[in-house]
C-alpha cells in the first residue's frame, strides 16, 4: 500500500513552480524589476512595527480598513466607483482565485477557460474537485467569441476563468467579449460567475479599458488583481477582487480564519499610500516592453500583441535549446506556453540589455538555435 494516503488523482504530480535559479538576470516569473523606495521602506517598516504590538490578539478578520483603501485605488478606474462591501482580498490572487472555486465551484459543478492560459488554472480546479472544461484560443490568441460562448452553453460552468491580459500570452480581452459572455453564462439556473484575471490590468496599452467598467452591467462578473506585479510586492502576497457585494458575502463563507495576517493588511496599506510612486514604473516598463517586441519581430521572431509586462515569442524548433543557451549566458526566461514559444518578463534597461546580446549569441542566422550558440 502506498504511503502517505495521498488522493488518488494527486499521485506522481509535481508541485507547481517556475525554476528559482541564481542567475544575474532573472527574467521568468513577471515579477517588478523595480524594488520599493527607502521611503516606502520605511513606512512598511513602521506599520509592521505597529501591527507587531497587537500580534498578540487575532486581526481584523473583514479588513475593513484595507478594503476601504482598496476600493478607493479601484475607483480610478471605472466611472461608477468601487465600495468597499465589494472587494475582497486574500494571500495573493492565487488564494483569491482559490476561494471562488472554493464557493463556486465543487463535485458536480465545471469550471472553464480557453487554452493557452494561466497553468495554475486547473489546478484550482483539481484541489476543489472541480471538473474543468478547456476550450481554445485562435492562432494570435485572441477568443473566438462563437466557441466560446457555445463552450458556456454546453456545459454550463459555475465558473469561467478569463485572464485579461492572458497570462502567458499577454492577450487583452475586449469589452464586448467580456460582455458577451458574462451574459451567456447568466443563460441558464443557476448561472455562473466571470472571472476576468486583471493581475496584470496595469501594464495594459492605452484605449484597453478595465473590466472593472462593466461590473454594474453584470452581476456576475468578478474583476480581481494583485499587488505583486505593478506594485513591486510580489513578496507581500496580497491578492483581491472586485465584485457584487453577494459574491464578496459568499466567499466569507469558505475563508479561512483570520486569513489575512495583521503584518500583511499593514503592509498592504502601506503600499497603497504610496501607489502613485509604485506604480510610477509602469510607463517604463511598457515603454521597454514595446521595445522589446519590436526588437524581437525585427529578429523575424513572432511575437503575441501584449498588455502584460512579458512578451511571449517564438516560435522555435527546439525551444529548450534556447532556454538553455540564455541560462548558459546568465539568463533566466520561462519555457511555458504552446511548443516552440517562450515568455521574457521585462526587466530594467540593462537586464533587457543583457538579454537582447544573450539572444543574439544563441540564436543562428536565420533565427533558430545554433549548435555552437546553445552548447
């Protein structure tokens, strides 16, 4: 008999994560390139501190004052505003996403999304005992708007998963498509909720609205984010939603707890307070994201249209040869996606630097890997 009594379905899989490797240019897990300032620094340092004198009794288990905070940096960007009974937060928006297959989701229920797409995606599905239905997405990634709403129609998901902009492919999702579809999945009892994954809903082109804009169209809709990418705090592990005041009450149900630490609302709320100066390198980054994919395609390399701070390309014969070759010259990228593509986060102007010559060196001529440039 096998040892320990793990489930049955969860036998020989392996956890899930992006390669932690010590290399100067670490640019595989679209993470901020930009750390905070001794400022925020300093004010992080203080509100921990304060939140450490009260260590000794549980938080606030509705944190009010983080969801106030939250819902008011929302409000930039829709017309109709946010209100706090309408956000909910968690330990990054891994723990968000899990909460709502948590509610929503279950044994006899189906989740759904378009494939390519986030990996960690079916595997909320798996922990919940979700069923998930996966349909696909066009050659430039876009949705195909008839699949997908026929996909809803078929099989009637409790909950749809619609990253935008996609991760790995860094695709933005159009109003109308979002529109499109939450309404499908309000055709049938007792209806399903969408979730639109803005995690990286900052870096997005100017005239790319927010789906934050549509929720007083649809009840449900489900609009969430994250504080690790734009605001430089993947390290803090803060995550949250935006949605109809009902949806927020359901997932109080499956929360864990006193889920979010008295440390991390404290840190959360320091950050806000300086959001103009974190999220100050969002215009640098996607002006070097825009450099970076114009490069690329002058290379001759294809490279997906993005809103994201990454850039998937490709396409390439053997694309673990290239990996390897840019690990081999200091380089960390990510080997993810459809066969033959691979996603670049984008770093500072000098790590993008460093990548454009590794690149160089190991692709050949005619923009495959050479024997002697991967060795």
């Amino acid at each position: 008999m096998s040892w320990p009594p793990l489930r049955e379905e969860l036998r020989g899989l392996e956890p899930y994560g992006a390669p932690q490797l010590d290399v100067p240019v670490q640019l595989n897990v679209n993470e901020n390139p930009y750390g905070p300032s001794t400022a925020v620094v300093a004010d992080v340092a203080t509100a921990v501190a304060e939140a450490a004198t009260t260590l000794n009794r549980y938080p606030d288990r509705e944190f009010s004052e983080l969801r106030a905070a939250l819902a008011d940096y929302l409000s930039r960007d829709t017309p109709h505003g946010i209100v706090p009974e309408q956000v909910w937060a968690a330990n990054g928006s891994n723990e968000v996403m899990l909460q709502l297959l948590q509610a929503f989701g279950g044994p006899g229920r189906c989740a759904l999304s378009f494939a390519p797409t986030y990996s960690m995606y079916p595997e909320y599905a798996r922990d919940t005992m979700t069923p998930w239905v996966q349909g696909h997405r066009e050659t430039d990634f876009s949705l195909d708007l008839d699949h997908a709403q026929a996909l809803i129609e078929e099989h009637r998901p409790s909950v749809v998963l619609l990253p935008s902009p996609n991760n790995p492919t860094g695709t933005a999702l159009p109003p109308e498509a979002v529109t499109r579809l939450c309404e499908a999945a309000a055709g049938y009892e007792p209806g399903g909720i969408v979730v639109v994954d803005e995690a990286y809903g900052e870096f997005r082109r100017a005239g790319t609205s927010s789906a934050l804009e549509l929720l007083p169209s649809h009840r449900n809709l489900v609009v969430s984010r994250t504080m690790s990418k734009a605001f430089a705090l993947a390290g803090a592990r803060v995550g949250y939603l935006a949605a109809a005041s009902e949806i927020c009450d359901a997932i109080r149900v499956v929360r864990l707890p006193y889920h979010l630490s008295a440390v991390t609302q404290a840190v959360a709320l320091a950050a806000l307070r300086h959001a103009p100066e974190l999220l100050g390198r969002v215009d640098q980054l996607r002006l070097e994201r825009d450099e970076t994919v114009a490069w690329l395609r002058g290379r001759g390399l294809e490279v997906a249209d993005t809103d994201a701070n990454f850039a998937l390309f490709g396409t390439f014969p053997d694309r673990h040869a290239v990996w390897q070759g840019l690990l081999d010259r200091g380089v960390l990228i990510r080997e993810v996606g459809p066969d033959g593509w691979l996603r670049v986060s984008i770093g500072t102007a000098d790590e993008m630097t460093t990548f454009r010559d590794a690149l160089t060196a190991v692709m050949g001529a005619d923009g495959t890997a050479t024997e002697e440039g991967t060795r």
